[in-house]
C-alpha cells in the first residue's frame, strides 16, 4: 500500500496509511500562541487518512518540532503501517461529513 515514512532530523518517526483511507495528509505548522507570552510558538507535524466515505478519519501522533529540525517525508509503498493514535467517527448530519 502506498504510504507516507516521515522521518526527523534523519530518524524515522512514523509510516503513516492503511488501505482504509483513501487520502492521507500530512500538515506542517507554526502556530503563534497569544499566552502565555507573545513569543510562544508551537510548530507541529500532523498527519491524518480519511475513508472514502468521509465518516471515519484516523489520526497519527502529532510530533512537536523544533526551530533548525528536518522533516522529509517520502512516499512509500510497504505491507505494514503504524497504527493511528485515534480514530474518529463521523456522524451523517455533521458540518464535517460530505453528502
């Protein structure tokens, strides 16, 4: 299966997918954080699979980055991926459900 390997300063964190999902995304971050002080910042690496139905979406460990990291992600197409940290179920009739 096609996949996503996301590695940190050279050290592989994750492989993320499943036949499950038909997309996967991987979303990089700098969020600027009003408190506690104005100088806190948070940057993030996300990474998600949503089914083709649109109902379920599974959710990998976000992993906290730091100024000067180095993120590569490659795509891969392997027999065995992590497991999501969660999995969440959609409901019909949710804003966040396609019809």
């Amino acid at each position: 299966m096609i996949a996503f390997e996301i590695f940190v300063n050279g050290g592989k964190r994750l492989t993320v997918g499943g036949q499950e999902y038909s997309s996967l995304n991987a979303l990089l971050g700098l969020i600027r954080l009003p408190l506690p002080k104005p100088d806190d910042t948070a940057i993030t690496l996300a990474a998600s699979g949503v089914t083709p139905d649109q109902v379920r979406v599974g959710m990998w460990p976000s992993l906290l980055l730091e100024v000067g990291d180095r993120i590569e992600i490659r795509v891969v197409d392997v027999e065995t991926v992590d497991a999501p940290e969660s999995v969440v179920s959609l409901e019909q009739g949710d804003d966040n459900v396609g019809v």
